[in-house]
C-alpha cells in the first residue's frame, strides 16, 4: 500500500467534491444544509488559502481516496477550529487512512495554536463518530460557529491538553 498525504492542489477540486458527494450519497445524507449542496465544495483549494486553515488530500497507490481539513469557521472562538471535510472512498475504509488523516489534522491544529478542535456530523456517519470518540471527541448541545450546514445533528469537540 502506498499512501500519501499531502496538501490540497487547485487540480485536486472536482476530484475531492466528487468524493465528498458520492460519501454522503452513500450514507443517504445528500441532503440540504450539508456540504453536498455547500458551493464550496467544488472549490477547496480556494477555501483553504484561509490563514490557519490547512487541507489534506490522501492518495493511494496515486489515487485521491480522500481527504480532511482544519478550518477558522466563523464564529467559533479564536482558539478554536473547526476539522471539516472528512471523507474516504469505501474501498479505503478499514486501512487506517482516516486516522492518519485525523492525526494529521490533530497535528497541524495544535501546531498553529488552536486549544480546540469542533466538528459537525450526522448520526448516519456511525463508524467516524466511533473514531471521533477515539480520539477524545465529546458531544455537545448545541452548534457551535456559523458553518451554514444546518443539516449536521451532531456537534463534538475537544479540547488538546497544554
């Protein structure tokens, strides 16, 4: 298995909404209020010129299989981001790629300052919430920020240890 991962590319947009499209449709969560129907999907590379804002892409055998990203969404505290955008192809799942994925994302979080890490899901995504609470990730309430994904049910976060 040859696996990299490495920063998102301009080249990379149709492919990684292509990806993140087909995921949600796979778990029936195609719907409004989701990156599915966000503009923003068909163009990440842009997106994540963002200052502390980092997306990775993850490549098997020189295939784009996925990918994960931090972002400052707006609203969230200032020490705060938020992990956006996790998404795998089926036929990766179960490899680990999507830990190193996390871990990556864990990483360059902490790296750039954040003491906290938000994410926004849905309870169909029953095998990432699995890992999100292996990592540390506890429920919230309620959202948190503005992602405009109104969609997502579920909000989590954690907090890194100083």
């Amino acid at each position: 298995m040859n696996f990299t991962l490495r920063p998102i590319e301009a080249n990379d947009n149709p492919v990684i909404a292509k990806i993140i499209r087909a995921v949600l449709t796979e778990f029936k969560v195609n719907k409004p209020g989701t990156v599915f129907s966000d503009p923003t999907t068909d163009r990440l590379y842009e997106v994540f010129l963002t200052e502390k804002s980092i997306y990775n892409i993850a490549e098997l055998n020189g295939e784009i299989v996925g990918g994960c990203g931090i972002f400052p969404t707006k609203g969230l505290p200032k020490d705060t981001c938020e992990l956006v955008k996790m998404y795998l192809l089926p036929h990766t799942r179960g490899k680990g790629i999507g830990k190193m994925l996390i871990e990556k994302s864990l990483e360059q979080a902490q790296h750039l300052g954040y003491q906290k890490i938000y994410l926004e899901t849905m309870p169909e995504l029953s095998q990432a919430l699995k890992v999100y609470e292996q990592y540390g990730f506890t429920y919230l309430s309620a959202p948190m920020g503005q992602s405009g994904h109104t969609g997502c049910q579920l909000w989590m976060i954690k907090e890194f240890n100083t």
